[in-house]
C-alpha cells in the first residue's frame, strides 16, 4: 500500500476524505462537492440530483451474521454504485449505504440512473463469508437548480425520501 501523502498546506492526511472500507468519500467530503456542484449550476439547465441509497435490513444483517457481513456487503454494493455511475458524479458513503451527487443532469435521466442503481442491487446477490446474499435498497432522489438549495438541505430530503421507502417497506425509490 502507498503512504499516505500529506497536505503541506494542511499537515493532515488526504486519506480522511474517503471511507477506509469502501473507497468511497465521506459524507462530509460528499457535501462539499454537491455544494461546489450547486454553486457552478445554471439556474436554466440541467439540474443536479442527489440521490441516499440505504441498504435494507443492513443492522438485522450486522445482528445476526456479525460486522464482517456486514462490511461485505457495503463492500459489494459500494463496488457496484461505482461501476453505474457517470465519471462526472461522485459516489459517497453515508448512513447505512450511499449518497450520489448527480452532477448535470435532467429529470429522466436522474430516475433512470436510480433505477438502475436499485435493480443492481436486486438482480445479484453480494458473496460474503456466509454465502451469496439476496439484497434491496430503498432509494430516496431529489433534483435542484443553481442556487435553489443548501447541499445539507438537499441531502437531508433525500434521506427523508429514502427513510420514507424504507418506512413503507424497502425496496422502492421515491422522488421529489
């Protein structure tokens, strides 16, 4: 493994901004980019989206298999996010799953790329040390313009969303 390089300016370590399990940002590091991303966003064109993916059933998961499951599977399904989303958008890790700014897009591309992040995770069961493991997600997408809204209030209604899913019993996506 490489070391870990240092920031001069900062005299920290660059590591802090991605989540050491699944390569993905943090959600801190998540929110600076969609608040840059609102911040470059034209009040006529395309919208950004942000999109919280919670994996159902992950603590009952965690309870009765034991976090080593449970790393396998945020493993599984962060690679998975990765691979399906356009190089301009960033994937994060928040809460139980994960969060995707949307970078640039148009309402029906934004639900289609939700869409698609939900099937990955319903058509392949993620391999753990337990065995191949059938998953869902509950999904929660909402879309804003240049200027209209905050990064954490964004978030936050999309988590809202996701919660909402997942309160109605999982495996949907809810948009706004």
């Amino acid at each position: 493994m490489p070391p870990v390089m240092k920031d001069p300016a900062e005299g920290q370590s660059s590591e802090p901004h991605r989540d050491p399990l699944t390569g993905a940002v943090t959600e801190a590091a998540l929110l600076r980019f969609l608040e840059a991303v609102l911040g470059m966003a034209e009040p006529s064109g395309p919208q950004i989206g942000m999109l919280c993916l919670g994996i159902d059933g992950l603590d009952a998961l965690e309870a009765f298999h034991g976090p080593a499951v449970r790393d396998a599977v945020l493993l599984g399904i962060g690679d998975r996010m990765h691979e399906r989303v356009r190089v301009q958008d960033l994937v994060g890790r928040i809460d139980d799953g994960f969060g995707i700014c949307l970078a640039e897009i148009f309402p029906a591309q934004a639900v289609g790329a939700a869409e698609r992040l939900l099937r990955a995770v319903r058509r392949q069961p993620v391999p753990t040390s337990v065995g191949a493991l059938p998953l869902t997600c509950s999904v929660g997408l909402v879309l804003s313009r240049g200027g209209l809204d905050s990064a954490s209030a964004l978030m936050a209604r999309a988590r809202g969303l996701r919660d909402t899913a997942r309160q109605a019993g999982g495996n949907a996506l809810l948009t706004a």
